[in-house]
C-alpha cells in the first residue's frame, strides 16, 4: 500500500493581501502628493513688475546730482503684479548701468539704487532718473540728444529685466 502524503501550504489569504496592497497604495499616493505640493509651492511665488508709464521731460536745470545745466527727467512707473516682492537692483540706458546718484524713487516704500529699491507685491514704483546730455549718468558712455530714442531696461535682484523705450523730446 502506497500512501500519499499531502501537505497542506497555508498562504496569505486573499482579502488581507488585498487590504495590504490597498494600504501601500494609499501610503505611496500621500507620499507623492506631499512631493508635488511641495514643487509646486517653489514654483509659484514669481514677481512681475509691468511698466505702464514712460516718458521724458526737458527741464532747465537738474535736481540730481547738483546739474545746473538743461536735461532731462526720465520717468519709469508701473506695479509689481507677480506673487512675491521684487528688488530694483539696476537700471541700465541703452545696456550701460546708471548711476544711483541719477535715480530718484518716489514710491511709497522709497530706497535707493544702490541698496536695492523694494517693490512689494501689489504695489507700485515710480522712478525717475536726472539725464543730460552729456551721459554723466551712465559713466558718459553716451551722448544724448533731442529726439533720441533710448532703451531704459529695469534689472530686480530675480535677474529678471524689464525693458522700455522712451523719446527723449
């Protein structure tokens, strides 16, 4: 007589390795989410300066830096509509950096050139800058003339640049 021997193998059952997966699903689903909230929370602070007004004025003798002779009054203004503050750290005219000494802010925060001027997200700037023609404002790397059209580009701290034209009258 033979006599078979049958063992019997007990595994998990069914439902716990359902339950068990479910649980690993979950943990690894909470996981990436924090992971992704995370990028995207980095990624979506920015700042936005738009510049809406620009214009040039002839005046007879400048404020800034004790100019006695005719020059002109650059004038910048805009608002900074990104989600996080924004620092005016240069201002260049026609790609030479201005002088802080030739920049007057009028915003309600107020600053210097050199120290970096603070745009607060919402609120608005209002910049102008002493230019005569001599270009004693950008190291007199240029000559300004009636009638010029110069490249005034706005440099924050970001290295984000926000240019703007404007004719000299």
């Amino acid at each position: 007589m033979s006599t078979t021997i049958i063992h019997k193998r007990r595994a998990v059952s069914p439902v716990i390795a359902t339950v068990i997966l479910i649980a690993v699903a979950v943990a690894l689903g909470i996981a990436v989410a924090f992971w992704a909230s995370g990028l995207t929370s980095s990624f979506s602070k920015y700042e936005k300066l738009g510049v809406n007004t620009q214009y040039a004025t002839l005046v007879s003798s400048c404020l800034f830096n004790n100019m006695t002779s005719p020059c002109w009054t650059v004038t910048l203004g805009g608002q900074n509509t990104g989600s996080s503050d924004a620092t005016i750290t240069q201002i260049q005219i026609n790609g030479v950096p201005v002088k802080s000494n030739y920049v007057q802010v009028t915003t309600p925060g107020g600053g210097s050139l050199s120290k970096g001027i603070s745009v607060p997200s919402g609120q608005s700037f209002l910049l102008s800058i002493g230019l005569d023609s001599s270009g004693g404002a950008v190291n007199n790397a240029h000559t300004f003339t009636d009638g010029q059209t110069i490249q005034v580009t706005i440099i924050t701290a970001a290295g984000n640049n926000y240019p703007a034209s404007i004719v000299l009258p």
